[in-house]
DNA sequence: TTTTTATTTAACAATTTTGTTAAACAAAAA
DNA sequence: TTTTTGTTTAACAAAATTGTTAAATAAAAA
C-alpha cells in the first residue's frame, strides 16, 4: 500500500479514465495507457496487479462519482422544474467530458464482474421516479410512465454525445459548430419537457 | 474467388455480425468467431485474408443495409405522419435486432478506415431535413432546428435499447416487461412528435 | 550515515491472438 | 478415371499483449 503518494497511482487512474471514457479507445493496451500517462509499464502492475483490476477501479470511481452526483440531484429539495434544470446541466456536463463512460459500461458489462453492476442503488431513482408521478398527477408534465420520462430524458441528453462523429459527418458540421448545437439541447429539452414554457 | 459458394464466406459474416451487433462482444477474437460459426478459424483467413477485412466487410454491409433503408423511407412518397410512422418501425426494428451496431460504429471509427465513414450519404438525409422544415411551417409539428429534431428521434429510439442491461437493473425489471417497456415507446414517440393526438 | 521502505524501471517469461504454410478433402471438368 | 479447382483443416510461426522477477533509485527513518 502506498504510503509516499508521489500521485502516480492517481494519475495512471486518471489516464485510463481518459483514454476510455473521454477519447473512446475501448481496448487500449496497458502499454498505451502507460505510455499516456508517462509512466514505465511495470508501474502499471504494481498499483493495479492486472490490467483488468485497473479497468475495475477505474470504471468504479467513474461510476460512483457520476451516480453519486446524480442521486443528490434526484434528492435535494428544489422544486421540481429546477431539480430537472440542474440533472440536466450536471449529466449534460459529465456527458460532455466523458461520452464514452456510458457505451463502456455496456459493452463491458461481460468482462467486467456483474458484481460491479450491482453496486448500482436503485433506491434514489426509484423515490425520484415517484416524484415524477407527482408533477404529473399535478399537471406539470405530460401523463406518461414515468420510467419513460426517465428514459426519454436521458436519451436526449445522451445519444446525440455519442453519435457526435456519426452526426458530423451526416449534417457536414464542423467541431464547433456541433457543440453549438449539443449547447442549445438543454434548453430545448426543458421545452419538451414543460410544454406551457 | 469462391464458385462452389458452400454458404460458409455468408455464414462467418453474419456470425461475426450477430456476435458484434447483436451480443455486443465487440472484442470477439477470430477463435471466438470461428468457433460460433462451427468452422476452422483459418477459414476466416480463406475467405477475408485478416480479422480486420472481415470485420471491415461485416460493418459495410450492415451499415449499407441499414443506411439504404433509413433512405428509403426518408424518400418515400407518403405523407409525412404515415413516413415517420414506417421510419420509426424499420429503425427499431433494426435497433431490437442489432443494438450494438452504431455503438460499434462510434467505438470503432478510430480502427476501421475512415473511408468507411465516407460511404455514409448525407444527400438523403438533407431532403428529409427539408421535408422536416416544411412540416414545421404548415405547423404539424413543433418549429424547432430539423437538426433537433432528427437527433430527438433516433436518441428515443436508439438509446433505451443500448442501455437496457443498465436501465433493467436500475428499474429491477425483467426482460420480458422490458421488451414490453419498449414495444409502448413507438406510440409514446409519435404522440410526443405529433401532439395534436 | 546506514537502514529501511516505497517506488520505478529494465529484462525476461508466459500467454493470447493473429497470420501462414502445406496437406487433405470433395466435387465438378476433362 | 484422372485432373483440376475450390474448400477445409492441422500444424506451425509470428506478433502483440500481459504478467513476473530482480535490480536500481530515491526518500524517509533509525
């Protein structure tokens, strides 16, 4: 266990997290994550014991920093339009920096123990979702399942992110016009969202 | 060049095709392959020369097919409800059949040649922008960018089925009340299309 | 300073994955 | 039948990737 703490753990940590979830290279090699992250190989095996134990904890931290985020959304006291103002801008952010987070839990789910799946807490989505049968009953929002409104609202926020080299190509837009573009979204969906807007 | 055509250069890639687009293994080794296909693995060598050509020629062929289908409904002659009704049936059902096809297409953009890319029309696409645009004026549906508006469609359909082994632990439900879950999203997405219904 | 401990590295070994060669096989043509 | 052509396979080779060992280095503790 390290008791120095020359960051080198941390930094091989945050590397792989970019090379995976922020430029999508889903099989990068140890050698390649080493080699990005400026470190000899071997340190690799030293903090992590093993390629797939380093992906593990990586993949973990990435994940229990965006669930967490996202449950204190779901939980905080706002009224409910701000509560969706700011789960958007807080998933919209975290999409942004890191779109392929997402499509890797999902492609890796196989390799990685499922045990890892399960730490994932339905309990604050659940109580979330009960919220939304509230608004609804309320006339905030449009009568539907409220796990489709769920769904719907992370489909919008998340598929045109990972499709961007797709849908560059298809609109013939360039980088920055696209961001234009995803930064208009939030507004629109809020639109969506609450029709008498 | 095969004569004898004995089914196998077919059958290998469309193994390859289901294990990549359907299971999601997007790291299947030519073994693995080889092996779901019940065929020596050099037969993949036979046939295709490398891991990389077959792979290349998996990819081309289900993204022409599905791309020559999306330009056939965005180019039929009917009325634009009835058009986007057929377009969301051909789409999803691809999507149902291979839902891993277009994560595979972002992931793998980097490895496979770009020329790959270049393939994709976006003629098409930039007549069914115009149609879309029209419809907004004649006031059928919402006046918001065509570009929006087409990423809307394709993230409500396409994202909840990338994500499904995430969304059906996270809502705890069954595979079978999930597919129920999404056979409801094709009425749910015109109604939210078109609201006057 | 010497010793200890953590960290980093180079060299090596093992494994996995891909690619090649040459031979066996089967069916149609000569 | 023999020959030819295309197909399939086993055995081998090469390359890429991961994992291990032992030594070098550097900083703190004795």
């Amino acid at each position: 266990m390290p008791l120095k703490n020359t960051g080198t753990e941390q930094l091989i940590k945050d590397t792989a997290k970019r090379l995976l979830f922020a430029e999508g290279k889903l099989h990068a090699t140890t050698q390649e994550i080493a080699d990005a992250a400026g470190v000899n190989r071997t340190a690799l095996h030293y903090y992590f014991r093993s390629r797939d134990l380093l992906i593990a904890a990586v993949f973990q931290e990435a994940m229990q920093g965006l669930s967490q985020r996202l449950d204190e959304c779901m939980e905080s006291e706002k009224p409910f339009r701000e509560k969706i103002d700011h789960l958007i801008t807080v998933f919209l952010k975290d999409m942004i920096a890191f779109p392929y987070q997402e499509t890797f839990l999902i492609t890796e789910i196989n390799t990685l123990g499922k045990e890892l799946m399960n730490n994932i807490q339905s309990g604050p989505v659940n109580n979330f979702l009960k919220q939304v049968q509230d608004e609804m009953e309320k006339g905030t929002i449009e009568k539907i399942n409220p796990i489709h409104f769920l769904m719907n609202l992370f489909s919008l926020l998340s598929y045109p992110l990972i499709m961007a080299p797709l849908y560059r190509q298809l609109f013939q837009i360039s980088g920055k016009d696209f961001n234009a573009l995803i930064n208009e979204r939030k507004k629109m969906i809020m639109h969506m969202i609450f029709k008498e807007d």
